[in-house]
C-alpha cells in the first residue's frame, strides 16, 4: 500500500490533516471508511463550478484550436490552394488519432474523479498511474499503426497526386506524436478530476503558445512551408506532455511507480471505459472523413473550404467541447458522493450553457462571415461554404453540443457503450443520407447542410437517455439506503 506525504493532498494548498480524515460516502457501499481528500465539486454553486471548469478549460482549448487555424492562416499566405486541401485530408486522419486521445483521457476522468468525490486518495494515485502508463502504449501503437494505414485513407478521401504527397509527408510527421499529445490529454483529465481548473488551463495554453510562435519561424524564415507546420505541431505536443505530468507528478503527487499486482485489473476497468470512449469518439472523425470524401467531388476549392470549417469549429464552439470535458469530473464527485440530486442538477445546467454558448458564437459568426472567409483568402466554392456555415448552419450545433455532453455523462457515469450507440449512430444514420441527399440538392453546401442537420434528432434522444440513467442511478441508491435502514 502506498504511503502518502501528509504535507501533500489532492487539492492544492488544503490543510495537511485532511489525509486524517474519514467519512462514509452514501454512493458507496455502508461502512466503508474513505482517507479524506477535497472533492471540491460536492458543494457550492454548481453552475460556479461548470462556468470556472468550463472558462478555463475553454481558454487553453481554444488557445491549441486557434494555434490550429493559424497554421491554415500561415499556410494560406502561401498562395497554395493544394496545400490548404492536403491539410484537409491530413486533418481528418489527424483528428481520427486525438480522437483517441481523447477516449484515454475520458477514461482517466471517469475512473480518476470518483475515486476523488469518494475521497479515496490512495486509489486516485494508483489509477491516475495505471490510466498514464495505459495511454503511453495504446497511443504509441495508434499512432504508427494509423501512419501505415495512411495512404489508403487518404486515396479513400479522394486525395491524388501532389496532394496526396503533400498530405502523407504532413501525417508521417505529426502521427507518431500522439504518445506526448494523449499523455497531455490524460495529464490535464487527472488536474480537471481533481478541480485544478487553472493549471489544467495551462497545459493546453502552453501548447498552443508553443504552436503560433514557432509557425512563422517553420514556414516562412526557414521555407518549411506544411513540413513547418507538421514540426510545430510536434514540439507543442511535447510542451503540452511536459506541463502536464509536471501538475499531476510535482504538484498533485497523482502519480508515481506503478503497482504491478493490481495493474492488470486495474487495465480492465480502464479499458470498460476507454474502448467505449474511444469508439465513441472516433465515430466524428470517420462522420468528417466522410463529408471529406462527399465533398471532394467539388474539388479542391470546395475541400478546402471544408478545411477551413473545420478550423473555424472549435474555435468558435470552443467552451461547448470544454464544457463536455469539464462536466465529466463535476458528474463524478457528485456520483462517488451520492449526490444523486445535485448530480442532475449539474447535467441540466450544462444543457442551458450549451445553448447560451451556442448563441454567443453564432451572432459573430452570422455578423462577420465575410471578413472570416477573407482572412483564409478563400474564394469561390471555398468562401460561399464558409458564409453559409458561419450565417445559417452553425446555430445547429447546440444539438451536437447536447450529444456532447450527455455523452460526458454517460461515459461517467457507467454507460459508456451508449456514448458508443449514439455517436455512431449519428456519424453513420445521422451524417450519410444526409450528406448524400444534401449534396444531390444542393452540392457541396447542400452536402454540408446534410452534415449538421442529421444530428439534431440525436442530440434530443441522447438527453432522454441521460436523464432516464440518472433518474434509475438515484432509484439504486434510494434501494441501498433502504436495505441499510432495514439491515
């Protein structure tokens, strides 16, 4: 058994003797004895708790998608529409990688903040460990094993000549990246698990500070053009790995030797919930592939247009995908504590910030569509996709920001193969008829209207379903309590 510093406790700056401490948690079985440890979400405003969660998890979120859209800004500067297209198609299979990425950190959150909401520290350092040691391999195999898969997705996409080549040398660089990238990943799910909002903040912040300064240097002084780019992007990977575990290791004394005993049960329950996650996630990046290949048939201009939606995303739906990595770890205390009650009360109030988010994006969107198109030099075919997606489309995406994050609280909260159903379901039932009806309608923009309407009718079912689960979840906990009455 590990022997914690008392000096030291999961929340920075708490009292020494809060190790001491013992409590029964409600969520968990009757008599059993936690070390205490600050589960920070459990009390106070919980809309607090979800705008500081969110806000700084936006804040560095969006630092690393502005780093990413200032590569396609640079690169534009070079007058080459090719380039902007073979980013494009790098970009989908890139995106298919952090996908995974993100499935590993999802699993560290689920697993990483109940332990904390139960106040159990000493299982929070053992998984926090065992999910970084896990992440590390998996994200090795992915990434080499995608980079040999590479050239026949890209052909898949429509990629050909010059822009294949372009797009292969762009992925042979960047995907063997993605250990540092995912074990940043994972890093910042232990700071956000344990409500170090700040330094979590300031993992992807670094990162993407790291991107925009050295992206002028790599393309222009040195004429490394997309190469430039690719190198950038590794080298902010790395920061982004290095700040990270410095927070979870030095600061939080989250993780250190692994147990090899308890290891192996412990990949178990880790993969229960990464495989789920990571299937879920990946449905995305294969739903965008294939709006990719749709679009394609419109050529370059209109890919490349496509390319440029796809930086304009998360940029300005920022806060939407922080708020669906925040509410994991507000769910998960709630849950290991019991808090059946506040717990959906916490899923409600993600559900309105999502739709005040979505508003908040869209009016400057609709206002300044024009001057956005401009500032990728996009024209033609590129420049009406971007106008109609920033004026009419975007507002749709309160009903993928809803999938989002019911599908954080499902991964949370013990359902992770409904995230899985969902997220297919949508890329699959919910993107190709329409994406294909679309594109006979009305083209490339029809093909990218089919794209956001298809997920509206599953946004609305994967809120029904999360609140059916949390409402069985407070039914099981009202049983146990009456068996330890009766008992």
């Amino acid at each position: 058994m590990d022997t914690e510093p008392d000096a030291r406790s999961l929340k920075s700056g708490a009292p020494a003797d809060q190790s001491a401490a013992t409590t029964n948690s409600p969520g968990l079985p009757p008599g059993r004895t936690q070390p205490g440890v600050a589960a920070v979400f459990v009390t106070g405003s919980l809309l607090r708790h979800i705008l500081i969660m969110t806000g700084t998890g936006a804040f560095g979120l969006v630092a690393i998608f502005i780093g990413e859209l200032a590569n396609l800004i640079f690169l534009a500067q070079l007058g080459d529409e090719t380039i902007i297209a073979a980013l494009g198609y790098a970009s989908s299979i890139v995106f298919f990688t952090i996908s995974i990425g993100i499935g590993l950190s999802i699993a560290t959150t689920a697993l990483v903040s109940p332990a904390i909401g139960a106040r159990d520290r000493e299982k929070a350092r053992r998984l926090s460990t065992h999910c970084l040691i896990a992440t590390a391999v998996v994200s090795t195999i992915a990434g080499f094993g995608t980079l040999l898969a590479s050239p026949f997705f890209l052909s898949a996409m429509g990629a050909t000549g010059r822009t294949h080549d372009l797009a292969m040398g762009y992925l042979t660089i960047v995907l063997p990246a993605l250990l540092p990238l995912a074990i940043g990943m994972s890093a910042t799910g232990i700071l956000r698990s344990v409500g170090d909002a700040r330094r979590a903040m300031n993992v992807t912040l670094m990162g993407a500070v790291v991107n925009i300064a050295l992206d002028p240097l790599l393309i222009f002084t040195l004429d490394l053009g997309l190469t430039g780019a690719a190198y950038a992007i590794v080298l902010s990977r790395i920061a982004v790995m290095a700040i990270g575990l410095y927070g979870v290791m030095r600061v939080h004394d989250l993780a250190g030797q692994p147990r090899w005993t308890p290891f192996f049960g412990d990949v178990a329950t880790i993969s229960a919930i990464a495989v789920p996650a990571i299937l879920t996630n990946i449905a995305t990046p294969a739903s965008n592939a294939f709006v990719t290949a749709a679009i394609s048939g419109y050529g370059d201009g209109a890919v490349a247009g496509w390319t440029a939606i796809g930086r304009i995303v998360p940029v300005a739906f920022g806060a939407i995908y922080a708020l669906s990595g925040s509410i994991g770890p507000i769910l998960g205390q709630n849950y290991g504590a019991g808090e059946m009650d506040r717990m959906r009360q916490a899923f409600t109030l993600s559900l309105w910030v999502t739709a005040a988010f979505t508003v908040a994006a869209w009016l400057p969107l609709a206002i300044f569509a024009e001057g956005i198109a401009a500032s990728v030099r996009a024209s033609g075919d590129a420049a009406a996709l971007i106008v109609l997606f920033c004026r009419w489309l975007s507002p749709l995406f309160v009903f993928l920001g809803a999938l989002f994050v019911a599908n954080a609280a499902f991964n949370t909260l013990g359902r992770a193969p409904l995230s899985t159903v969902l997220n297919w379901a949508r890329a699959t039932v919910g993107t190709v008829p329409f994406v294909v009806a679309g594109g006979w309608i009305g083209g490339a923009g029809g093909a990218l209207a089919g794209w956001m309407t298809g997920g509206i009718a599953f946004g609305l079912l994967a809120v029904w379903l999360c609140y059916r689960h949390m409402d069985e979840l407070k039914r099981q906990a009202a049983r146990r309590t009456e068996v330890v009455v009766a008992g």
